[in-house]
C-alpha cells in the first residue's frame, strides 16, 4: 500500500487499503528504525506513542469543535493487545472510533492495520472541567454525533 502519511484518509481509502470497514478517523504512517526493539520488531513504546497520537488527533477534530470551553481530557484506562508483530518499513494504518459512551466518559476503539490487524487499545476518556474541578457533561450534539457518526451506543 502506498498512502498519504499523517492526513486522515477517507472512507474509499480505507477501504482500498483493505480495512474490513472504514473508522471516523484513519492516519496512514510507517515503521522507522527508531521504533524497533533489538530483535527488530516494533517495541511496545511504539504503539502507545502511535495510539496517543491518533487520539490526541481525534480529540482534536472530533470532540473538542463540539465544547465552548476546552476540557481536560483525561486518558481512565485502557487495554492494548498485540495481535501480530510489525517490521521496519512497514506500512500502517491507525483507525479510532468511539463505541460507546456516557455522561461525561466515552470508550475509544483504536486500531493498528498492516494487512491485518497489528494491535488494538480501547480506553476510557473522561472530560472535567478545564480546571479538573468536576466532570463536565457531553454535549447533546456530540452524544448525537457519537450515535450516528460512529455508531456508537449510549449506556448508562
């Protein structure tokens, strides 16, 4: 695959690329030497910094336009899995959606595609208030949003 680095791809592109589905935001990038371990495989650190990139990303796009005023947006837990080891040169993509969210928290499905899934992270982010005084509530258009756009689903 040949892609567009660090620009989010559309819906045909990922498709193209052999996603099993399109995702609201999908990165194209590749593996450099630096991510590598000593057995030449991507080391764990890796990910994390691609998975934080995406969904700094996606926040950014995504969920802060629907604020007037910009929560601090805090990373509760998550899981990753690896699912099958990447090589130097390695052409990727990352996808993010949201699955699922409530009042103030959504969950976050990240994926990590080289052919077939690489690693995955899903993950709980919280929204407080700019000054982390409190939670602050998702906006309706964002809940309808998530409903649509992502398919997610609300929970209680």
């Amino acid at each position: 695959m040949s892609m567009r680095y660090h620009t989010p791809l559309t819906a045909e592109e990922q498709l193209a690329a052999g996603l099993p589905a399109p995702r609201t935001l999908a990165l194209a990038d590749r593996v450099r030497y630096a991510e590598l371990d000593p057995l030449n495989h991507v080391n764990n650190k890796s990910y994390f910094t691609w998975f934080e990139t995406l969904r700094v990303e996606y926040g950014l796009r995504c969920v802060l336009p629907f604020f007037d005023l910009v929560p601090r947006m805090v990373l509760r837990g998550g899981e990753i899995r690896f699912h099958k080891e990447m090589l130097e040169g390695e052409e990727y993509i990352a996808t993010a959606h949201v699955t699922a969210f409530r009042a103030s928290s959504y969950t976050i499905e990240q994926l990590i595609w080289a052919g077939d899934l690489r690693a995955s992270f899903n993950c709980v982010m919280v929204m407080l208030r700019p000054d982390g005084s409190e939670r602050m509530p998702l906006p309706d258009a964002l809940r309808d949003t998530f409903l649509d756009r992502d398919g997610a689903r609300a929970e209680a």
